[in-house]
C-alpha cells in the first residue's frame, strides 16, 4: 500500500514541528534549570526533528514547490504552537494571536491558490 505523498509529508511536518517546539521553548517551564543543560537538551531534541523535517522536504520536494513545502512547515508549526502554548505552558491565546495566525493561513491560502 502505498502512502500519498502529501500524508507522508504532512505527517513527517507535524511530528518534526512538535519535536522543534520542544526544543525551542519546552525548556521554558523549568527555568530553574541550567542554561547549559537546556542548551545541550534542545540540541538533543532538536537532532529528532531533523530526522523527520529532512525526509519530509525530500519526499514532498516535486509534489510541492519549495515555498508550498515552506508555508505547510508554517501552517503546522503554528498549529502546533497555539496548542502547545495552550496546553504545555498554560498560556491563554488572545484574539489577536489567534486573527494573526488566521491572516497566516489566508496567506497560505494565496500560495496555493492557482491564478
């Protein structure tokens, strides 16, 4: 059985986005810790995420152009974001965030928009 191209890039896009927020800003709940600690952490983490963010640029490169494969990166990571904002670090989303990331969207919407 054979994956669509699409799914598989998606997939691969989502699982590295969760890793890179993790690694860039998992770190921020336990400020206690030490800043070489978390450095050496993030860098861990973030090894993972380009375990997967590499192969879903290759495997999606030709069914999507480069700046599609860029602006489906950005629709997940703030998608991923906005959750993990919520969720991981307790932080409310205002409107404005949510009418920013939503002009993000409307934007994502123009880059693959055939005119």
């Amino acid at each position: 059985m054979q994956i669509p191209v699409p799914l598989v890039t998606v997939g691969l896009l989502t699982l590295s986005n969760i890793f890179m927020t993790f690694a860039w800003y998992g770190h921020l709940r336990y400020k206690s810790l030490a800043l070489p600690l978390v450095i050496l952490s993030s860098w861990g983490i973030a090894f993972f995420e380009y375990m997967l963010q590499v192969p879903a640029n290759r495997i999606g490169y030709g069914y999507f152009s480069a700046a599609e494969l860029k602006t489906v990166q950005e629709v997940i990571s703030l998608t991923v974001f906005m959750l993990f904002s919520t969720f991981w670090l307790h932080e409310s989303l205002r409107w404005n965030h949510i009418l920013g990331f939503a002009l993000i969207v409307l934007a994502a919407w123009v880059i693959f928009k055939e005119w």
